[in-house]
C-alpha cells in the first residue's frame, strides 16, 4: 500500500452531484427525470459562479442562454420552469444571493421528485451561495465601468 502519492499522479476529480445525476437516472420517463436533470443543470450553472471555477460574465450568459432553449423543450412542471427563469436572472447578474433565494424556491417546486441525498447536494450549493463574499470574489464578479466620454 502507497502511503503518499507520487508527485506524478493526477488527484480523483470529485462531481458534487452525484446523487442527483443518480437519482435521474433511476427515474421514470416524462416529467419526474425532466425535473430532476433541470435542477442538475440549474445546480451545475449556480456552481460556476462559485470557486473554484468562477466563471466569466460572457461565458455565464452563453451558458445561461443554451440552457433556456433547452430548458423551454423539456416537459416540466410550470412551478420548475418559473422558477428557472428566476435563476437565469440571478445568473446573468452573478448575483449569488439571488441565485440562492430563486434557487430555494427551485428546491421547494421540485421536492416531489427529489429525495434526501438529492436535496441535500443542492443544499449544500446554496448555503455556498448564501456565504458571504471575500474581497477577492467581489473584486471578481464587479464589472468594471469605462470612464464617460
């Protein structure tokens, strides 16, 4: 048994989803599976705002824009749908805490479908984006003005 790693060897990269993407895939066809990969889309978006990743504003909105034309052909509840659109305007602000707030009304539309290692996950994700910010992320997510011309 290798007690310590070699300097070589790459770290086991981890999915915080996995008992959603789990719970997905043991559902039934239709609406219940729609909900529950919309609230892994939703949960993968809400993610990259947070660290490590922190995505770009641009790339954010690229995302958030594909994900609403997918989202508008999958046959889900309208509670889940009204609440999506709730996050994408969270999103496109990189606003967290308005991610968390929208993302807690997706969680409550969706809890039929969920169970408790799934709602877990995703409230794992929004006591992160409840969290207050460091300077650092501040500094990250504020958009920079040009001076008037």
């Amino acid at each position: 048994m290798i007690g310590q790693q070699p300097r070589f060897a790459l770290a086991t990269p981890a999915f915080r989803f996995r008992a959603l993407t789990a719970l997905s895939a043991r559902a039934s066809l239709g609406g219940d599976r729609e909900t529950l990969v919309a609230c892994l889309q939703l949960g993968r978006l809400c993610a990259g705002i947070l660290p490590p990743y922190e995505l770009s504003r641009e790339l954010v909105l690229e995302r958030t824009e594909n994900t609403k034309q997918w989202l508008s052909s999958l046959a889900i509840p309208s509670g889940v749908r009204s609440t999506a659109f709730g996050i994408f305007g969270a999103l496109s602000g990189l606003d967290r805490a308005r991610c968390a707030i929208a993302f807690v009304d997706l969680v409550k539309a969706a809890s039929a479908q969920l169970d408790e290692a799934a709602r877990a996950e995703l409230n794992a994700l929004l006591a992160e984006l409840s969290a207050p910010q460091t300077a650092s992320q501040m500094r990250h997510t504020t958009v920079t003005q040009s001076p008037p011309s």
